[in-house]
C-alpha cells in the first residue's frame, strides 16, 4: 500500500488532514515555493497539538528553499526544524555542482533528514545512486516549479522506478510528489512508492487555497485500494471515502 502524505500550512489542516485518512503530515508553506518552511513555532504548535491527538501519526516539515551551496544555512534550519519536534526534516536538492558535497554533509546531521530530489529537467543517476548510499531514512523525488507539469513531466517511469528500487535495497522508504493528480494515478500505482505526497491534487482551487479534507479522504481511498477496485473516470475524483490512519515511516 502507498502511503498518503498530506502537505499542510496550519493546525486546522493538519487536523483535516489526519481526521481524513492522510497516513503522513507534512508542515509546509506553499506561499514560499515548493518547499517552503513554515515558522519554527508554527511548526512546533503544530507537530505538538498533532501529538497530543494522533501520538503515532509521523510528521515530516520542509526547511525552506535553500540552494545546496547554502549549507551553513541549511544546516542550521535543519536543527531547528528537528529540535521543533517533527520526526523527518526534509531538504530539495537540484541538481548542480553542489548538491553532492550538500547531501554527504546533510547525512552526518544529527536529525532524520529526508532529502527531496527536485527533478525538473531530469536528474543525475549518479547523484541519487550516491544519495541512497549515504543511509538516510527516507529519500523522495519532486519537482521545484509548480507550473503545471508533474513528476512524470521530468523523469520517465522506467528511471524512476530504477531509483526506488536502488534506495529500497539500501533500507530506505521511498516516495514522490510534484503536482501529481487523477492523471498521474496510473503510474503512482504502478511505481508503488512508499508514500506518495500532495497538496495541489488536496486543495479546492490551486495548492495555495485550503486544503479539502475530501479531495484527502478520496486520494486515501484511491491509494489504499486494490487496483482491480479503482474506478477511474478522467481526472475526476474517485468515489470513496477514508483509508487506514494508523503509523507509518517515511
């Protein structure tokens, strides 16, 4: 089964979010780009209302965009954002002449980071071979520009799939995220990632309006089902509602 995550920007959505079968919360600000972080005490009244309701239900939250060469930065926003009480941190890394000193550097902090390899324009083999290597918990694929394209508009499946493959062997769980929708369900289903991540596909109109806790329930639905049992008619949500809320790891 894949995993739901559910990006989110305050405690009313996070709590929209959980109530709605999201599986993974994740503190972040659309507003700011594709991983743009929310306040240290944003993120830590969140993470701890969340705890005092759903204690098992794992929490991720962004740093920020940051350029790779920006470690000292990076760094730093990492610590915060761990010490503010989410269990995974996660960091976009674009490819570039930095982005391997950056995540070497990232996997000797003293926190769970999740590197998010922004794959706009295709990606580096060898830099996401060199990544799944270093021993993190988890690693993801996503896109930095939100104009409409999605993952699968910068990488063919069949790397993709190569890539979940290769860091699955070295013990981590996998997932993706970049504007994926009803389209995009197909190849989600046949990718099989731990946890497929969302908040444009979860919001009424556009990634920087509310999040739905239906379109949640729905893509839940979606994920957590058998693929003989899907009914998919275009782009149009699937009929359904909660899946399972119980832990799950990144």
């Amino acid at each position: 089964m894949t995993a739901l995550l559910a990006s989110v920007r305050s405690d009313d959505e996070a709590f929209d979010a959980a109530r709605a079968g999201a599986e993974l919360i994740d503190l972040k600000e659309p507003n700011d780009g594709a991983l743009g972080g929310l306040s240290i005490d944003a993120i830590t009244n969140i993470a701890r209302q969340l705890r005092a309701r759903y204690p098992v239900k794992p929490i991720s939250a962004a740093i920020g965009d940051l350029p790779p060469e920006a470690f000292d930065e990076i760094a730093a926003r990492v610590i915060d954002v761990s010490d503010a009480g989410v269990d995974y941190v996660k960091v976009g890394i674009a490819r570039g002449p930095a982005a391997r000193r950056c995540v070497e550097q990232l996997a000797n902090l003293p926190a769970t980071v999740v590197p998010v390899l922004l794959c706009d324009g295709g990606m580096d083999d060898e830099l996401v071979s060199h990544t799944a290597a270093l021993g993190f918990a988890g690693l993801m694929f996503d896109t930095a520009i939100k104009d409409g394209g999605t993952l699968f508009d910068h990488v063919e499946l069949d790397a993709l799939a190569r890539w979940l493959r290769l860091a699955r062997q070295r013990g981590a769980m996998v997932g993706i995220a970049g504007a994926l929708g009803w389209a995009q369900l197909p190849q989600i289903r046949a990718l099989a990632p731990d946890v497929a991540g969302f908040r444009t596909a979860l919001c009424a109109d556009g990634r920087r309006s509310r999040l739905d806790p239906e379109r949640v329930a729905q893509w839940a639905s979606a994920l957590h089902r058998p693929a003989g049992e899907l009914r998919v008619d275009g782009a149009a949500p699937l009929a359904g509602t909660t899946g399972t809320t119980g832990a799950t790891r990144l």
